[in-house]
C-alpha cells in the first residue's frame, strides 16, 4: 500500500510541474468531453459517479479522500477530481 501512495505521489507531482493537470470535477468532464484527457485520478469519496462509469479514459482511484489527494497535488483546497491532459514526464499513465 505504501509503495503504491509513493508512486502516485511522485507521478502526480511530475505530472503537475511538467505536463498539464486541471483540477475539478467540471473540469475534468470537460477535458473527457472534448476528447484531451489522457486520464483521470478521482478521490476516494468523489461525488461524480459518472467519472466512475466507462468513460473511454483510464481511471485511477486513489486510496484517500479528496482533502488527502488536494495536499498530495499541493494544493491548499480538496481535490475530487483531476484530469491528466499532457503527462509530461511523469509515468503517471503507467498506474
């Protein structure tokens, strides 16, 4: 488990300082939507159950709550949802 949470974090902050992540339940619809998401992180309490569905991008849910995956990304408010538009260097996509 730890292994797991070592590796995402790491994918996840390479992926957010060299690629392009947007954060939020919109925003990540959107991104499906129009086709630009490569994939997608929800949190374990992600009220979006049609992110949940088969929505033609890989899906990765992280074993925490939405407050856990905000300070994971660095950020000083919960995250939901993010969507993974250009990787960057990161092997995020290899989760």
């Amino acid at each position: 488990m730890s292994d797991e949470k070592i590796d995402i974090s790491r994918a996840l902050k390479s992926a957010i300082t060299t690629g392009k992540v947007e954060f939020g339940v919109d925003q990540t619809m959107k991104a499906v939507k129009d086709g630009k998401a490569q994939m997608v992180v929800l949190s374990r309490n992600c009220p979006s159950q049609e992110l949940r569905g088969d929505i033609g991008v890989k899906v990765h849910v992280y074993d925490g709550n939405n407050m856990e995956l905000g300070a994971l990304c660095g950020k000083p408010f919960s995250v939901s949802a993010l969507v993974i538009i250009d990787k960057g260097s990161s092997n995020i996509l290899t989760l």
